[in-house]
C-alpha cells in the first residue's frame, strides 16, 4: 500500500475521482509496493484498483491506453525508501571521501529498481528469492557489480558473508532470459590476473545474456587510514589486465560475433597504450564506465574539425582537465591550433591535491584545486571545464563550491562541455549554441 501525494488534472486517475491522501493498495489484484509494481501493473488497458479512503476501500475501473500512466505522483520516485547497500567493498570510493562533505555523497546505493530505472550497478547483495524471482516476471534487463566470480573471494573483497552466494542470481537471471551488462572493479593482487580470467570465462558461459562487461581499474585516495591495503595500477599490470582481456574480446568475438568485454579509458592511459579504434567499442554499452569516452571524443572531435571554418577574430581560451587525459585533450587543443592560426587554447593539467595525486579522472576534480592551481594564470577569454566535475543539472562542485565562486577567484568565463567532440570545438571557438 503506498499513499497518494497528488493527481495530475485531467489524468485517467483524476477523472474517476482519485484524490491526493487515498491508498494506493492494489491493482488488477496485485499488490502495490514500490515504483515497480506500479509500472508494469498500470500498463494494462484495463485497471482495476483497490483505493483505501478515510479506511474504506474502493473498487475503481479505469479503462485506457496501453502504457498511459493513470495520473498518480507520490511522496517519491520509488515510492518508497532507496535501498542502500549492505556491504563494506574493499574498493568503496565512498569510504575513501574525507569527512565533512555534504551528506548525500556519503549515501551507497545498492537499488535493484534504479538499475532498471537509471542504469544503477547493483550488487544483488540485499536481493532474496522473491525480488530475483520479480524481475524475471517482469522481464527487467539490469546491471550487475560483480567483481569477482570466486565465491570466497568476493565475500571478502565485500565484507558480506552472503555476497558469495549471491552470484547464483546472476546465473538464474541470465539463464531466464534477462539481459545483464556487468561490471568489475579490478584491484591489483586481489581480482586481476587469474582471478579476473576465472571471472570473464564464468561470465562468458552465460552469454548472450550477459550483454557487456566493463573492467575499471580501482581507485584509490589518500583518505585511506584504517582501511584495507590496496595499490594502484602500474604500467606494467595494467598491461597485462590489457593482454587478458582483449585475449577474451578475441575468443568471445570468434564465438559470439562480440567482444562483449572492454576495459575503460583509464587502463589504456595508465599501460601507455593507444585507445582501440572506433568499431572496437562496437556500440559503446559501458560508455558510462568510461569505456570508450576518449576514442569518442578524438573521432568527433576531428570529424568537427575537418568541416570547421574561423569566423572570429584572436581568439585565447584555457581547458583545465584531470592527468589521465590531459595528453589527449592537449592534442585536440593543438589540432585546433594548426588549423586555426589566430587560435590560442592551453591546456593545465589539474593535479588532484583533494583526493590524492593517484586519482587523476577529470570527474573528481574540486573547485579548489582549481581555484589554486589556476590563480594568476591568463586564461584567456574562457576556462573550459568538464561538466562532470559539477552535480548532474547544477554547477556545484564536490567540494560544495559553485561555478560561480571559481569564476570570481579566477576572474574569467567557465563554459562546461559534455564528453562530446563537436561541442568541444564549439566551445573552444566560441561557438554559442
């Protein structure tokens, strides 16, 4: 049962009489629990609902179109409660965050609704039978952190007793139709080498339903005091995480017509190893795992430039970035200078002081470590900034500092870009959009 908070005028729900405090206890005989259930149950044409007002309930038949919502809104998205996770990782980014930050960074979450909803990686950790056995009624595709498919070891490596056990979902799913695409955190000494081989074979033997597989190196900060001891990627062991799993791209690409699993970005750049071509990232699936962005950025970026033409006059704009692809965007930069004379784009790499010089992504670069790196410096008519180092929809750093405030201590114009080539350009130009 799940109260109403409010009825949209004129919906399905408001012309039969709903009103915002009435329950929401069934529909077409199912019980209601969560965002989930109201979904795929409320997709019918024919609704019948079980309303509780004032403690009495109400049968109500809604007749409508396939997929048209019935006009409900509740206190939440999900409906209820996010469900956090249960483990203690070995690897958590959140526990390696420095007290005093805002409290929603220091939230984990470990929804299986938000995997479907929003692309979440879930554990399966917190889930029992009977959530398994609802996603597979409700034919739910999802996405899994894996980590390690040894059972002993994953127990470890999460600090949950019943993470081991848990990996029997991930073959139950996948052998019932439901399509994963899975991740694993690679940790040197822990899950690479042998144990990253026995993780993609076992997941290769439930293909095609294991639809992608992104390895990421683990990151590592130095607020790491009391925690377990981890080590960072060399360029020795990052190539040979390389060597193994484009070993399995090949075997599964000879057998399925896929690689199916791809590093990130960051194992390539750590190994000093050129980024694969384009068609290697086949249709980017794990592009928010950083798998892919940078092959990406380069083929749009230079796509944009052969078809560029200069308008303006002198032109000087600044890009301040992480020290993982510092090397590609100062060769963008200098393309665009080539063939723009009257073009001056620098490009500073932004050495992490708030989290550790080990962490070196764009996306996790503060708003003061801008603000003392980049002071005094011409910067030109722009500072052009990632906009993955601000919240999703705002302009605030991690660090609670606005774009604003970098701004004034700077004293020059920040444009944010997306990950994307030809925007990249825009902005270097000045393109306005």
């Amino acid at each position: 049962m799940v109260k109403i908070n409010s009825v949209i005028p004129e919906s399905p729900a408001f012309r039969h009489g709903i009103v915002s405090g009435d329950i929401l206890d069934k529909i077409n005989g199912h019980n209601v629990k969560d965002v989930l259930d109201y979904m795929y149950y409320a997709a019918d044409t024919s609704i019948d609902l079980v309303i509780i007002r004032d403690g009495e309930s109400m049968d109500i038949h809604i007749e409508k179109d396939e997929y048209d919502d019935l006009g409900l809104e509740f206190e939440t998205f999900l409906m209820d409660n996010k469900q956090s996770c249960s483990n203690k990782c070995v690897f958590c980014f959140i526990d390696q965050m420095p007290k005093g930050m805002r409290e929603t960074l220091y939230f984990k979450d470990d929804d299986a609704r938000l995997s479907f909803l929003q692309g979440n990686y879930v554990t399966l950790t917190n889930l029992n039978q009977a959530d398994i056995d609802r996603i597979i009624e409700m034919k739910l595709n999802i996405n899994v952190s894996v980590h390690t498919t040894n059972p002993e070891l994953r127990v470890k490596m999460m600090h949950n007793r019943f993470a081991g056990e848990k990996l029997k979902f991930i073959r139950q799913l996948a052998e019932n139709g439901i399509k994963l695409n899975c991740q694993i955190v690679c940790c040197p000494g822990l899950n690479d080498g042998d144990e990253l081989r026995r993780s993609l074979t076992d997941l290769g033997s439930l293909m095609p339903n294991i639809t992608s597989m992104a390895v990421v190196p683990v990151g590592v900060t130095k607020f790491r005091e009391g925690l377990f001891p981890l080590t960072t990627f060399t360029k020795e062991t990052a190539g040979d995480a390389l060597d193994i799993i484009e070993e399995f791209q090949q075997v599964f690409l000879e057998k399925f017509g896929t690689r199916t699993v791809f590093p990130s970005d960051e194992f390539y750049l750590i190994a000093e190893r050129e980024l694969p071509p384009l068609e290697a990232y086949e249709d980017f699936s794990q592009y928010e795992n950083g798998v892919g962005m940078l092959r990406s950025l380069i083929d749009e970026f230079d796509k944009a430039l052969e078809i560029a033409e200069w308008e303006g006059g002198e032109r000087h704009v600044s890009i301040a970035t992480g020290a993982s692809p510092y090397k590609v965007i100062s060769d963008l930069a200098k393309k665009a200078e080539e063939k723009f004379p009257l073009l001056k784009c620098d490009v500073y790499r932004i050495r992490n002081d708030f989290f550790g010089e080990t962490i070196t992504v764009t996306g996790l670069i503060t708003a003061q470590d801008l603000i003392a790196q980049l002071k005094g410096k011409d910067l030109g008519d722009n500072l052009l900034l990632s906009n993955a180092m601000v919240m999703r929809d705002s302009d605030i750093f991690l660090d609670d500092l606005t774009i604003g405030d970098v701004e004034r201590e700077l004293n020059v114009k920040i444009r944010t870009t997306p990950s994307d080539g030809y925007e990249l350009l825009d902005a270097i130009m000045g393109v306005e959009w």
